[in-house]
C-alpha cells in the first residue's frame, strides 16, 4: 500500500513522492503515518521530516528544515517590518533631500555672514557650501544605511 505525500511551500511544491510511511512534526508534536489512514493535512514546523519511499527506503529531508527556517525567518522580517508602500520611499527620498538641502543651505549662510563681517580673498561661502554638500551627503548616507541596516 503507498500513500501520495506532497509538501507544499507559499511559492512552490517542495515534495511530490509516493510513500509507504511518513513520519514529520507538526505544530502540536509528532506524527507518524501508514497506509489507510484518514486524508490528513498539518502545518509542519521546523524538524527532521521522514517518509519511506515505495521502494522500501527510508529517506530523511534535513535540508528541509533549513528550507522552513528560511521561509520563516522571510515571513517573520515581513510581518516586523510591515508593507515598504509608496509613501514610505517618498519618506526616505524627502529625507535624503532636506538632510542636504539643509546642511547645504547652512553651509551658504554660514559662509556669507563670514564674507560679510570678516573679508578676506578667499569665499567662505563657495569653502562652506562644499562643506555642507559633503555633511549633507554624509548624513544622507548615514540615513540610508540605518534603513538598510534594519532589512
């Protein structure tokens, strides 16, 4: 007597074999199955998944459970993080750009308030908006790579 064992996955099925017994973990412990047993469908948590193929051998699936984790460590990282939507990219795209316009714009006044009470042959406005450029630039980058970081 065999039995049709198909593990199924979100995007793909992971196991389509014909068997004589399979033994796995569920979500509230361990079961074995033979043949004549009722139709039967469990979640599967991370663990050892046994099944005897028709030909008599027993074969385990230890990448199996690297298999589950992966997904689930995937599912978990969605659900923390929540839906990344429109909004969320026009949010980081406004904050990498006040984050330069400002220190840019910071950089200029500085610089002319500078000429204008200590002149001198050289233009602190163009030295402070290169200034500003770079610190907006740096702290956009910083901003960027915390948001990565998170992923």
């Amino acid at each position: 007597m065999i039995m049709k064992l198909k593990v199924l996955l979100p995007t793909e099925v992971l196991i389509d074999e014909t068997a004589s017994k399979i033994t796995a973990e569920a979500e509230n412990g361990c079961f074995c199955l033979l043949p004549n047993h009722i139709d039967f469908l469990a979640g599967l948590v991370p663990g050892l998944l046994f099944f005897e193929s028709s030909n008599g051998e027993e074969e385990p699936w230890e990448d199996f459970q690297e298999q589950v984790n992966v997904k689930s460590k995937r599912k978990l990282k969605a659900r923390r993080e929540g839906n990344h939507t429109v909004w969320f990219g026009l949010g980081m795209f406004g904050v990498v750009g006040w984050s330069i316009t400002i220190s840019t714009l910071l950089g200029i006044a500085l610089g002319i308030w500078i000429d204008t009470k200590f002149p001198s042959q050289y233009s602190w406005t163009l030295m402070l908006l290169f200034v500003g450029v770079v610190l907006g630039c740096l702290n956009a980058w910083y901003w960027i790579q915390s948001e990565r970081g998170n992923d």
